[in-house]
C-alpha cells in the first residue's frame, strides 16, 4: 500500500474511533512503530486534532470528537495558499471578503506550529504593495471596485451583456460580448465585441454603472463574432528580437496584449511582433515608455515613424 493511500486510510480509522494507540495502528496496518509514528505526526500537520495521553496505556483521541475535514492539506500547501494571500491582498481582487473568510477557516484547520510559521513568513516576506509593518495575516484590505463581483457573476450565466458606462458627463449604453477580462496597470479592463457596431472595444470596469443581460432576439453568434475579430486583427507594425537581459525585463512587465516567441531552446533569445495604434496617444506614449524599461539588449526590425519621433520628443524634452 502507498504511504499517501495508507495515511488517508489511517485518517479514516482514526476519526471512527473515540481512543486509539499506537501499537492498534501498528497491528491494524501491519507496519513497524517508527512508521506509525512518523504516520500519526503527518495526520497532525494536515489539520487533524489529536491529542496525546500520557501513561502507561496511553494513546490518542480526536479533539472534541472532531469529524475527518473534507479537505486535508500539507504544511507546504498551508503555505503556499498564505503567500498567495500575501502577494495579492493589495492588487484590488475580487471576493476579497470571502478570501478573508477562507483565510479565517484555513487558519482554524492547522495546528498552533503551522500557524507560528506563518506568522513568521508574513514578518519576513515583502511585496509589493503590502504594508510591513502590519502583522496581521488576515489584513486584505484593498476592495476592488464595487461593480467587478457583480460583473463575474453575471458573466458566468451569460456572456451577451449590456453594459453602462461612464463618459465624461454621460452614461452610454453599450451591447457587448465579453471576450476577456483581465487587470492590466492597477485596474480591470473588459475587452468585448460591441453587437452593434461589430468591433472591438476596451471598457474600464471603472466606470460601469450597470450591466444586464442582452435580449437573445438580437444577438449575434459567436461563429461570427470570431469571424468578424479575426478580419479586424490590425497589421503588425513593430517587431524587435529580444536579448536574455530583454527578456528579464519582458517578463517584470508588459502590456497584457504583446507576447514573445523564444527562437531558441534556452529562451535567452526571443523575437516579439505587434500592432501599435499610432493615433492613440496613450498607446504610443505607453509603448515608447515601454520600449525604453526593455533597455538596449533589442534589435530592431521594424518600428513605427511615429514611436520613433516619440524618442526624440522625449530627447528634446531633456535636453531643454
């Protein structure tokens, strides 16, 4: 029998039992003492709530005749979910009240050592974002905004949405088919197929006011809707061969849309090709700022006129 099936059997032999010994395990499971012991610690660093008596005929019962938890998890998996909470518990997530009861009923199912390690890690592990002075490991503080919790439940029962939005002094109404969702530089962004324009657009969850469903009469299918964004894929108009010390700063950060194709089995060497769109200001001033984090291990291939006056707009700029 392999040690993980025979620990949950274990787990299940103890939990029907109101007092058990070791020498019972060692006889029920036909294994030596050292291994019934080293079995009986690792049932107690997943959560389980033995206690130990003392004496003679001593053994272990099950803490307040504690029922076997659904779910059982290792000491590295404890941890790897509390690092998970403390890198992201300042990027603006959403179901961060419910992370935080999560948080609250892992917390209740580790022993007292499980809980002093992360303790520790949260005293010792930084990110960023995250305030160092405070050593409260359930503290997730940062509510995203209030529209995006609503926005995900009603995309898991329908795709087909119209959204309002916030424009200067006016709220517009726009029929959509959301394509995807992501969180690029601090904030949620919608890409979406509008239905009646039949384009791409990017929404700012930001400044949604309201979303519901789309009548299903004038709705188009996604057949065509792919179609329609796959004629609509702009020309690539920039594309660089990227240096490993590129590479390194691709991979710190880079716009959602741009990815890069490795050319060789090392990846230290990578080719990337995209579409700028010159008559956005934001776009070309982002993708110059970009261009300039990458730093100098790139080859140019092809790059817009444009994104090049950018540079020298930028030179003067210094120079004056």
């Amino acid at each position: 029998m392999k040690k993980v099936e025979r620990i949950n059997i274990i787990m299940r032999y103890i939990n029907n039992r109101a007092h058990f010994t070791i020498t019972e395990i060692m006889q029920e499971f036909n294994i030596s003492r050292s291994t019934a012991i080293r079995d009986i610690r690792e049932i107690e660093a997943m959560g389980m709530p033995l206690v130990a008596e003392v004496g003679r005929d001593g053994g272990y019962f099950v803490m307040n005749n504690s029922v076997l938890p659904t779910v059982r998890f290792t000491d590295n998996e404890i941890k790897a979910l509390f690092i998970a909470f403390m890198a992201t518990r300042n990027l603006q997530l959403p179901y961060l009240k419910s992370r935080h009861s999560l948080a609250e009923k892992l917390l209740g199912l580790i022993s007292q050592n499980q809980q002093d390690d992360l303790v520790l890690l949260n005293q010792i592990l930084l990110f960023e974002g995250t305030n160092p002075h405070n050593p409260d490991l359930l503290d997730l503080s940062d509510l995203p905004h209030p529209m995006l919790e609503q926005f995900i439940q009603l995309l898991l029962v329908d795709r087909y949405l119209v959204v309002s939005v916030e424009e200067g002094r006016e709220v517009k109404s726009y029929p959509i088919y959301l394509v995807h969702l992501y969180r690029e530089k601090s904030s949620w962004q919608m890409e979406a197929f509008d239905l009646v324009e039949e384009k791409r657009r990017i929404i700012p969850v930001d400044y949604l006011t309201g979303v519901q469903p789309y009548p299903e009469k004038k709705r188009i299918s996604r057949k065509k809707i792919a179609e329609q964004l796959s004629k609509q894929e702009e020309a690539l108009n920039l594309v660089l061969e990227l240096g490993p010390k590129a590479i390194a700063q691709f991979k710190k950060y880079h716009p959602l849309k741009i990815t890069i194709s490795y050319t060789n089995p090392y990846q230290t060497t990578a080719i990337l090709k995209t579409f700028v769109d010159v008559h956005r200001s934001d776009e070309l001033a982002e993708i110059t700022n970009w261009l300039l984090f990458l730093g100098e291990d790139i080859k140019i291939r092809e790059i817009p006129t444009e994104v090049i006056e950018g540079f020298q707009a930028r030179m003067d700029r210094l120079m004056n």
